[in-house]
C-alpha cells in the first residue's frame, strides 16, 4: 500500500489503564475510498483505539496523522466521524425528531435526507421513539447519522450488531457504496465472516497489540495459509 | 445565530421540557409559590386587621418580608432539591445514551453546545419562577405594594444561588458516570450547605461558625433583607463560575489527559479565586430596603464616615443570647458598614443563665474604645449607642429630619385563587410537557 493514498495514519498508539496495556504501540493506515477493517475479539482494544483516533479518550502516546499532517485530539472532529457502539440518540423522541435535528445540524438538503432514510431503511421506524426501537433499528438510525456526518473519515464501532445476516448485507452495500463515493471507513468487528465480506484490508489486534495489516492476501502469506479465509489466518497468526 | 446553533437550542430545550424532572419541577414550584403566597397573605391580612386603624401598627407592615420573601422563599427549596437534577439531565443523559460522543463531533463548537445546554436549563429555571411573577401581579391588583428596588434585590439573589447551584451540577455532572451518582453527590453538596447554615444559626460560638464561608444558603440571607452585599454577589459568582467553567473544561476536551485537564481546571480555579478574594478587600453595598432596615439614617451615615480612627467595640453577650442578635443586627452590622475603620471583637465573661440573667456582673457590659477614650452600655439600641459613639468622636449627634417608613397594611383574601396555583398554572406545565413530549403526527418518512 502506497504512502501517498493513505488519508489517515496511526503511529505509535499505547494506552494504559492502571498498570495493563490496552494499547500497544499500533500503528495502521487508512487509505482513501476504502472499508478498512478492524479485527479482533472482545476485549483486543478495537473500541479504544477508534476512540483515541476520533479525540475521544486521551492515549498515552502516538500520534494521529490526517492527509500527512498530526491532528491533535482536539481537532479530529474535522476530518473523523466516530459511531459509538451502544448509541441511543434521544431516546424519548421520535426518530424523526433525532433525524431533522442532526440534519438540522449538519446542514443536509432534502434529497440527501430521504436518500439516507431510504437506504439504512429507518422510513417505517421514524414515528417511534428511539428508545423503543430494537437493537438493529438503534443501530441503522445510528448509521443514518455516521452517512449525514459531513466528515470525510468514518469510524463505525459494530456496525453490524443486532443486524441477521439479509440486514448485514444490505448495509454492507450502503458502506462499500458510502466508500466507492470517496469516503474513507475504518470499522471495528468482531465478526470474521462480515469483515471477509465487506473490507478492502485488514488490521488485525489481538490483546491490544498489532497482529497485522493489509489485504487477505497479504495476511494469508504472514499466516502461511493460502487459499484459506480469514478465521483461519487469524488463528494461525494470533 | 446560525443555524446549527438555532437547531440545538431547539432540541435542548425539548428535550429539557419533555424531561420529567422539569415537569416536576415546574409543579412543584407552582404548588409551593402559591402555597406560600397564600400563607403570607392571609398572615399579613390578619396583622393588617389592627395596622389599619393605628399607624403606629401600621410601620410594621412590610410587603416585602410580609409577603415577597416567603413566596420566593420556596425559591430556595426548589432550587435546592428539584433544579439540580434539571442541569443534571442535561448533561448526565446523553453521556449514559452516547449521544455526548456524538455531539462532540458536531460542526459547532462543544463549548457553544455546553453554553447553550447552560442557557437552556437557566431558562427553566426562570420558568419556575412564574408562579411568584403571578402572586406578585395578583398582589399588585389588589392594591397591595411591591417596591422594584427590593423584587429584584431579591431575585438577583435567588437568581446568583441558581447560578452557583447550576454550576455545581454541571460539575458533578460532567465527573460522574451517571445521573443518579451525580444526583446523591449534587444533594450532599446542596443539602450539606443547608446542613452547615443550620448548625451555624443553632451553634454561633462553636468552631462550626469557622466554616459558615461554605454554606451557599448564608449568601442568600442579605439579599432577604433588602441588601445587595458585594461579598455574597461574589460568593455565589466565583462558586458558579469556578464550577461551571470547570465542568465546561472537563467535558470538552475528553481527548485530552486527565492531568492536562485537571491543570486547565485548577487555572480557572485560581484565577476565579483570585479575582474573588481580590474583590473581597472593597467590600460594597447598597441597601435596598424601602425601610432602610440595614442602614443608619443617612444623617447619621455620613457623620460615622467621618470617623478616621479605629473604633473597637467589645461584646460582652454570648453570641447564643437574643440580645447578642438585637445589637448584631441593628447596630453592628450597620456599623460595619458605616464606620471605616471598626472592630469588633466578642469577650467570654461569662454566661447567661437559665432565665437571661447574668451570672456575671460584667455580662452585657459592652464596651466602646475610640482614641483611648472609652466608655460602656447594656443597651442594644441604637438610639442609645449612637450617642455613645458620638461623645466618644467627640462629634455632636446629627437632627435626623428622614420621614419614617408607613407601612403598607391590606386586607386580602388570597384562598379563592389557590386554582390559579394548584390547578392552572400546574396544568399549563403538563401541556408543555405533554407538548414536547409528544410523537408528533407523522405521515411517511417526508414529514418535518
């Protein structure tokens, strides 16, 4: 993967709490117009490290590079649009109250509005209270706000909980779409199978340190497994 | 405003009026305003019935702590216990929901946000100052009398306690991880102040009056009395500001460590403190009071100024007997205010006994020292001290031509409005809830 692409670099990330490492030293790319993913299981830093990128949560060292230039904590909401897990927007409104506020915000136009609502599919949901949605309606709401966030960069933390697997593909065509148009994704799975169907690369973490990055093939030649799919690369590299 | 701002305010203040905690509070100051009020009225009206007929009577009969101070003085119990968790909701909320998070990264900055959730809970409180706007409207139709001076000497000190009160809140809100922890911590700083000013009024001697400086609740007590004291306007200021900024501080820079923070806090701190204590070495005032009840006659007020040296004062009362109160009140802390350069000390000779009489003979024998000259007096009066203090100056006790205060005595019968505040106003408040909290008519996915 080229320097010059990249969009988005990550040197040197360690975070600490107390006297266990959360982080250690990862350092990963991001490259324009790609879904790049972030693997790990529960508990290997994916949450954290998406947190320290977008400015929420202070690390203990290592820097944030956007378009080559260090962005400090402060002014990352610029470039980076963060989707917590487990957001519940207002959760004794209307979605369709939530919705005309964050596009209020973010300025957006009519066309874009309904677009968005057509194709995370929240239309039939925007009379009920967000509190009352299910999971995977919480979830596409969520969503909704990431692709009306007017920031180039998104990182989107479990996007596809409480989704079944018809719902997971559909919003996997809604990022690779979101991605084709020029917009940059890093998303944090814990689901192997969904990160093989839907990123262009790969960082894998496990304990909080870098396993390794780059495309399935890349990892399938540090694993020394060819032709196999990614649960069985990451086994064989963690 | 641009527009993003203009949005979030809207959606803060929906969401703050759909909340239950400002339903309950707008219901709860409706019924206790209007309970009070209805209480003062009908006390007044009863002394009134004798104050008409004799204008001796009549002097005593004072709208504003016959009837202002009780109805606001609900005020302070709602500001206590119910606005808290207004400010707390605000903030606590949409840190347990995540939607902080994502308000961090709006294209606005945090600090407008925060301010504006600040304005947006200020507001409610004003809200909840409604029901005491209509008992005084009610009270000026039925001829009673309010002067301006003293309303808003005491608004402005109920509106510096909600102030200080708000910043506290946001504080605890923005350290803690969830409402209900930031609730019991907001109460125990509240309701501990309240605490501190009890056992200062009950035990004035003890070391507990060392620390009635802490106590929110004692700031409030002269704007009671008409006097607007620059020491308490300061008080609850550096209090909600230090706290206010702080929690402004904490919360907006969740990228930054929690000693860089904390470095950023503690500067605020400082500087609000220094500005503060600062501020403390010119002490001002202004008495308010239509009845000048915090000051001397303005003749006597400009002789005392015209006392260039130390004037000591000893006290030989103990600070639990009511004549230790009577001459605090109605000469040393006039003094104080009058006189440049005044000290006043308090001397232990010993202790009134069971039924007020001194076991000492020396007990009540205060003592006034001017220039070596000194001279003494049982009396608590200041129509008696003054001329003490005069032949001490050796100046001559000025003639005092002001016109004493009349009095404003009216029969009024408040019970028939009780609706207004029980029923009505209670009711226009769950319509505005009910108003935001409402799903509004949705017709497909095209409505605004």
């Amino acid at each position: 993967m080229s320097m010059e692409s990249s969009v988005f670099q990550a040197k040197e990330i360690s975070k600490r709490y107390g006297n266990s490492f959360a982080l250690t030293n990862i350092s990963f790319t991001l490259t324009a117009g790609q879904v790049t993913g972030l693997i790990g299981p529960n508990g290997s830093g994916k949450t954290t490290l998406l947190e320290i990128g977008a400015g929420l949560l202070p690390a203990d060292s290592g820097i944030v590079q956007v378009s080559g230039r260090n962005v400090p904590p402060t002014e990352r909401r610029n470039h980076l649009f963060y989707l917590p897990d487990h957001l519940i927007p207002y959760p004794d409104c209307a979605a369709m109250k939530v919705r005309n506020f964050f596009c209020d915000v973010f300025s957006i136009d009519f066309q874009t509005r309904e677009r968005i609502t057509e194709l995370t599919g929240i239309g039939p949901v925007l009379g009920k209270r967000v509190g009352q949605l299910s999971k995977g309606f919480k979830k596409r709401l969520g969503l909704a706000i990431s692709l009306w966030s007017p920031q180039p960069i998104l990182l989107l933390d479990e996007p596809f909980d409480g989704f079944d697997l018809r719902q997971t593909l559909s919003i996997m065509e809604v990022l690779k779409d979101t991605a084709k148009a020029g917009r940059t994704l890093l998303l944090s799975i814990h689901q192997l199978m969904d990160a093989e169907r839907v990123c262009d690369r790969l960082v894998l973490l496990n304990q909080g340190r870098l396993v390794a990055q780059g495309n399935l093939d890349d990892l399938r030649n540090q694993a020394k497994t060819p032709g196999s799919g990614l649960e069985e690369v990451f086994l064989a590299l963690t | 405003m641009r527009s993003p701002e203009k949005a979030i305010f809207r959606k803060e203040l929906g969401d703050l009026f759909s909340a239950r905690s400002t339903l309950s509070l707008f219901v709860l100051s409706s019924f206790l305003i209007g309970y009070g009020f209805i209480q003062a009225v009908d006390l007044f009206t009863e002394a009134s019935r004798a104050a008409i007929d004799h204008k001796e009577l009549a002097s005593g009969m004072n709208p504003f702590e016959g009837i202002l101070v009780p109805t606001l003085g609900s005020l302070y119990l709602i500001t206590t216990l119910l606005f808290p968790f207004v400010a707390i909701h605000s903030i606590s909320n949409e840190r347990q929901t995540s939607t902080l998070k994502i308000l961090l990264q709006l294209p606005v900055p945090f600090s407008r946000i925060l301010l504006i959730k600040w304005v947006g809970v200020f507001f409610c409180w004003f809200l909840s100052t409604v029901p005491a706007l209509l008992a005084i409207g009610l009270w000026l139709a039925w001829g009673g009398h309010v002067n301006v001076g003293e309303y808003f000497t005491l608004m402005l000190g109920h509106a510096l306690y909600a102030f200080a009160i708000l910043g506290i809140s946001f504080l605890i809100a923005a350290i803690t991880q969830s409402s209900a922890s930031a609730a019991l911590l907001v109460l125990a700083v509240t309701l501990g102040s309240w605490v501190l000013d009890f056992s200062v009024s009950s035990h004035s001697g003890s070391w507990v009056k060392s620390l009635s400086f802490l106590s929110l609740t004692a700031s409030i007590r002269p704007f009671e009395r008409g006097l607007v004291l620059s020491e308490s306007v300061i008080r609850l200021l550096v209090v909600g500001l230090v706290t206010g900024l702080s929690g402004f501080l904490w919360l907006s820079q969740p990228g930054a460590s929690a000693k860089s923070r904390l470095r950023k806090v503690a500067a605020v701190a400082m500087t609000c403190l220094f500005i503060g204590i600062a501020s403390s070495f010119v002490p001002l005032h202004a008495d308010l009071s239509e009845d000048r009840r915090n000051s001397f006659a303005a003749e006597h007020e400009t002789l005392l100024r015209n006392i260039q040296g130390k004037l000591k004062i000893r006290i030989a009362l103990s600070p639990d007997d009511p004549r230790f109160k009577d001459i605090q009140r109605n000469v040393l802390s006039k003094l104080e205010r009058a006189v440049p350069d005044v000290s006043v000390s308090v001397v232990t000779t010993g202790k009134s006994s069971m039924f007020g009489v001194g076991a000492d003979d020396a007990y009540g024998l205060n003592e006034f020292e001017y220039q070596g000259k000194i001279e003494t007096s049982r009396s608590t009066s200041p129509k008696e001290l003054l001329p003490v203090i005069y032949r001490l100056a050796g100046m001559n006790a000025p003639e005092v031509s002001s016109t004493a205060y009349s009095g404003y005595p009216l029969i009024a019968n408040a019970s028939p409005f009780g609706w207004l505040f029980y029923l009505a106003l209670p009711l226009c408040f769950l319509f505005l809830w009910w108003w935001h909290h409402r799903i509004p008519n949705f017709h497909g996915g095209n409505s605004k």
